[in-house]
C-alpha cells in the first residue's frame, strides 16, 4: 500500500472495501481521496525512463467496449500493460453481441474465461452493474450510458487537486450538454462529495431533470454560470445520443455556449480550463483556449487519466493478489 502523506481516511476504517468500481456514487470522500493519493504514485512512475512494474502479472485483463471509444480504451490498455498484466481488447464488432447474445450471456462468458479484472464501456445505463453481479473479479465502470464514468471523474479531481492544490471551496462550472453526459454526473458526485461548489451550466433543453437534487446550482446563462468560477470544465455537445432538436445548430450553439477567452474572463483570473474530450473545436470551445498553455489543463487530464486507471487497476485487484490487508 502506497502511504501517501495526503491519506487521511479514518483510524481502523478499510481506506477501499469495494470490490467494483461501477460509480462514484456510494464513494465516501475518503474513499475517493485514498485512490487520488495512489494515483499520484503513478503519474510520478510514468514520468519516468522505466515506467513498467510487474503487480499484476500473471493477472488477466479484459476490455469490454460496447461503445466506440479511443482515448479510455488506450488509456486503461496502457495502464495494464504498465502493470504487467495481460491486457485483452474485446472487439464487440466482432463479438457473438452482433448475433443476438444477451448480455447476460456475454458476463456468463467473460467469467468462465477466468478473467482477474474486467474493464467495461456501454451505451446502456446500468449495465456494468449487471455484468458486475454476474462475474467472480472486479470490474471498472469505463462509461456506461449516461450514467458515471467514475475514473474520468477521478481524473478530473486529480488534475484540480494538482493544480489548485485542493479541492474545497472550489467554485467547479460544469457547462454545456449535460443532460447527455455521464461525465457531469460523476463530476458533479465526485467534486461536491471532495467540498467544491459545484454548478452547472446548460440551455435549457440541456439541463438534466431534478438536477437541483444533486446538490447543484443551475444557471441557463453561459456568461453568469462563469462569474468567478475557480474551474471551467466544457462538455462535448453529443450529437449521437440525440433524439430531437435540443440546439438549433452547431453554429448558434457556440455563439450562446462556446467558450472563448472573452467568456472565460468572467471566470477567476487563474481559472482552469477543462474537457474531458474528444473535443469540437469551434463549438463548445475554441482552439484558442483549449491550446492556452497557462489555462488549460486538457493534455494533462489525459495524462494523470492512465495513472488513475493503474490506481483503479492495483487497489481492486489487491484482495485477489493476497496482498496484507485486502483480504
């Protein structure tokens, strides 16, 4: 276990006693801090000359990808190989899936396979969680409908907290489509669990239903929703999850909901700037901030994103590696 000077859970308290990692809802701050610290280990490792350690060989790997995906997947495909896992790629094109088999039917399989941690993307909300309680090892939630993509969320903490240098009291404007993103809920579950005051900011047409709920303040207004905001996290306008006319077009989005750097400046003057990508250049953000060298965090949210995935990859599979205390 890396005791990192960071760790705080409580005296006698298991810092993870989760098996799954399907979301970031049911996470205690705690919880969500201890695989930060371990996080940090990584991102030190993998800045170095020799970035491979060998914890999980001998361990099975398999991603899981019902949904088209390229940064997440070569993400936690590098992050197991760092680890000296063997790292399998399931091709759902090619997957008995496209001839009818049920999903259920498909977890059957991965586990008679043996497999030690499973890694699983998919259109439909929920369904990691099912496969979860139908395998015998771990599974990662990798993006499930417009549920929670917990280790994006981690992702995005660990790259606050390394530039902020905490997370409370942090003013965090999530904006844009987030009625269709997953990566808002996590965040938004995730940030105001760590003591950020959370927001977020959409069109109407693209504010989720109840989202008071969550804990949340809800601005319609691009430019008021960016009023002194410490972070400035853009969401990707998503197009295919779509079913009617939510924007008029692309082109009227981004003149209301584009970020530009005379919207930004209504934010704190070091305010961060992030998207969890891929990104539209010249809609929900121009190529002039996502390239800001001194306000955008993006390239190292990609960065810290396999170190968060190796942290995620070595906490769950400690029990079935027998290391001391994760019994």
């Amino acid at each position: 276990m890396n005791a990192s000077a960071h760790s705080h859970w409580p005296y006698g308290v298991h810092p993870f006693p989760h098996r799954h990692l399907t979301g970031i809802a049911g996470l205690k701050a705690h919880e969500i801090t201890f695989l930060l610290d371990e996080a940090e280990h990584w991102v030190a490792i993998n800045r170095a000359q020799t970035k491979h350690d060998n914890r999980l060989a001998s361990l099975t790997q398999i991603n899981a990808f019902f949904e088209n995906s390229t940064r997440t997947l070569l993400s936690f495909e590098i992050a197991g190989k760092r680890l000296g896992a063997d790292v399998v790629n399931m091709m759902v094109a090619q997957s008995s899936v496209k001839k009818g088999e049920t999903l259920i039917d498909t977890a059957v399989t991965l586990n008679a396979m043996r497999a030690d941690v499973i890694v699983i993307r998919h259109d439909a909300s929920g369904a990691v969680g099912l496969i979860a309680d139908k395998v015998d090892c771990p599974v990662l939630n990798a993006g499930d409908g417009r549920h929670e993509h917990p280790t994006q969320a981690l992702l995005d903490a660990l790259t606050i907290r390394r530039r902020k240098g905490g997370i409370a009291g942090l003013k965090v404007a999530i904006c844009g489509d987030v009625l269709h993103s997953r990566v808002a809920r996590s965040n938004i579950i995730c940030l105001g669990t760590l003591g950020a005051e959370v927001r977020v900011v959409a069109p109407p047409t693209l504010v989720p239903p109840a989202i008071d709920r969550m804990g949340v303040a809800c601005f319609t207004d691009l430019d008021a929703g960016l009023e002194g905001a410490d972070v400035v996290m853009m969401l990707r306008l998503q197009r295919e999850r779509m079913a009617g006319g939510f924007v008029p077009s692309e082109r009227e989005y981004h003149a209301f909901w584009g970020l530009t750097h005379e919207r930004l400046a209504r934010a704190q003057p070091d305010a961060l700037v992030m998207h969890p990508g891929p990104m539209n250049r010249g809609v929900e953000i121009t190529s002039a901030v996502a390239d800001d060298i001194d306000r955008s965090a993006i390239t190292e949210q990609v960065e810290v994103g396999v170190a968060v995935r190796m942290a995620c990859l070595d906490v769950l599979t400690r029990a079935r590696r027998g290391v001391e205390g994760w019994a």
